[in-house]
C-alpha cells in the first residue's frame, strides 16, 4: 500500500521579547543616574545584556505568499 503524504504548511510563532541593556552611570545617587540615563545623557553607553521573552502567544498559518491566514490564528496577537 501507498502511503499518502499530507500537504507541509510554514507556520509562524512570534515570541514577544525585550532587548534588555545596562550602564554603569557616574551620579550623586541612583535617582540621578536613572534621571541621566533616562534623559539620554551622552555620557551614558548602553550595552545589550540579552533578551527576556515573555509568554504572549501566537500561531498562524502563512499562505504561498507569506500572508498570515486570519482564520487560522491561535493566541493572543
């Protein structure tokens, strides 16, 4: 017998992130340096220190083109 292939389909996930960056900012107290920094001091140099995923969910389908397919979405989006 003659297994049938079923059809392949690309689904997207985008996982929702934030790029997390740190200084080291010379100031009178830690208000003042959050003020600084805050204010995009140009004495301030950031520095990527990673990404922090959070579980906001969703999947869908994409079309031949690419295209998210609405009716398939699961999740929040």
């Amino acid at each position: 017998m003659i297994a049938l292939s079923m059809p392949i389909f690309t689904v997207l996930s985008p996982v929702d992130a934030y790029v997390d960056y740190v200084a080291e900012v010379e100031a009178d107290s830690a208000e003042e340096a959050v003020h600084l920094a805050y204010e995009g001091d140009p004495s301030v140099t950031w520095l990527e220190r990673g990404v922090t995923e959070f579980d906001t969910r969703r999947v869908v389908a994409l079309d031949d083109d690419g295209e998210e397919i609405e009716d398939t979405a699961r999740g929040k989006g």
